[in-house]
C-alpha cells in the first residue's frame, strides 16, 4: 500500500504553521487498557461525521501506538493525514482533513 | 461483496473471544471497508437481542458498545444458519444489523476475495 506524505515533527514547534484544526479531539487512553487498539479510529470516525469534508481535526492522544493505528487508519479510510506532531514519548498529534 | 470476515465462535461463556472480533470488524468498518462478523457455534447468541448486554472482559469495553458501534459503523453481522437452527434463534430474535446467512453465501464471498480472520 502506498505511503502517504505526511509531516512528522517532535515539537509543537515545528508543527506545519497552516494547520488551523476545525474541531479538536483529545483522547486520554490511561483509564481504559488496549482503547488505542480498540476504540481510537473508531472514535475519530464518528467525530469526523459532525464535520464538514475537507475541514481538519486535531486528535490529541497519549499512547505511542497510536502513531501505527493512526495513519494505517487514514490510508483505509481515505482521510489525509496531514502532520503528525509527536510532543514526547506518549503524546502525539494528529493533523486529519476530512475526505470528499 | 464485503472485504474482510471476522469470525467469531464464543459466546459469553469466553468474553474475550466474543469481543475481539467486533472490536477488529469495527475498526475495519469505521475505516470504510465493508466488513462482517460471521458467528458460528455458540457465538451465534450475540445477533440476538439482549444477550450481549452486561457482558465486558476486564480491560476492554463493553461488548454491547462495541457491537453498537460496528452496526452504526455499517458493519454487518452474519449468524451461521446451521447453528441458529439448532438453537431455535430465528430471524425474529436477531438485533438491527444481524441476518442469518447460508455457508454458500459466506463461501461464496470468501471466494471472491474477502479476507478472512479469526480468533
């Protein structure tokens, strides 16, 4: 399966400039044991159904395997992965603009 | 044509087993792919109405949230019509989302192309 390009950075920093999200989702994984595995796709499907195509969702989420589910999710999906900001060794974000 | 069947063949008697299945389809599912849980033996009892209510292995959700979840997500859910009918579970006992299903059917499906997994 083809890799889409996406922009990877490891600080807020360096967090493409342009990504303006229009909805925001922060996900807290402590409390619920393999919710990345089982629940976090899931979840950003249903949130990208109150949205608008082409529109942009932060997802916030403080568990490193979501760096795996996240963009094998959108090459399923067919949602852009735009920029992935991995803040520290947990916590990443993810840039999605939702498809046509 | 789905793309991908998940089987599942435990009931509440193994709540692990009779999750993980709806977990994957579900992913599948809310990835946009036509995805179906096929239940066979005693997994059968989960297209029926009620009987995945309070069931919920430590550390994963609720099996009912995760099946609710796969049928809003479009997932289908296939009951093997050779273990519905020694039960008695019929068409009428079956939750939104749920049919009985042939094995030519699933065959049928499976031979052309959809990928198949279990637990």
């Amino acid at each position: 399966m083809e890799e889409a390009e996406i922009t990877v950075s490891k600080t807020e920093e360096h967090a493409p400039a342009s990504l303006m999200p229009d909805a925001v989702l922060a996900v807290n994984t402590k409390e619920i044991a393999g919710f990345v595995c089982a629940g976090l796709t899931p979840l950003i499907k249903s949130k990208l159904r109150e949205m608008e195509s082409g529109q942009v969702l932060e997802v916030r989420v403080d568990d490193a395997t979501a760096r795996l589910d996240v963009p094998a999710w959108c090459r399923l999906s067919g949602n852009t992965l735009l920029a992935m900001v991995e803040e520290d060794a947990e916590n990443t974000r993810f840039y999605l603009r939702k498809r046509s | 044509m789905v793309k991908l069947i998940v089987s599942c063949n435990h009931g509440i008697e193994d709540p692990e087993r009779a999750t993980l299945p709806f977990i994957v389809g579900n992913v599948s599912a809310s990835a946009d792919q036509q995805t179906a849980v096929l239940l066979t033996v005693e997994g059968v009892w989960l297209a029926t109405k009620g009987y995945a209510d309070g069931v919920q292995k430590e550390g994963f959700p609720a099996l009912s949230e995760v099946l609710r979840s796969f049928v809003s997500n479009g997932g289908e859910v296939w009951a093997c019509g050779t273990c519905t009918k020694p039960r008695g579970i019929t068409e009428g006992d079956l939750i939104e989302g749920a049919r009985i299903v042939t094995a030519a059917y699933f065959v049928e499906q499976i031979a052309s192309g959809a990928a198949t997994i279990a637990f």
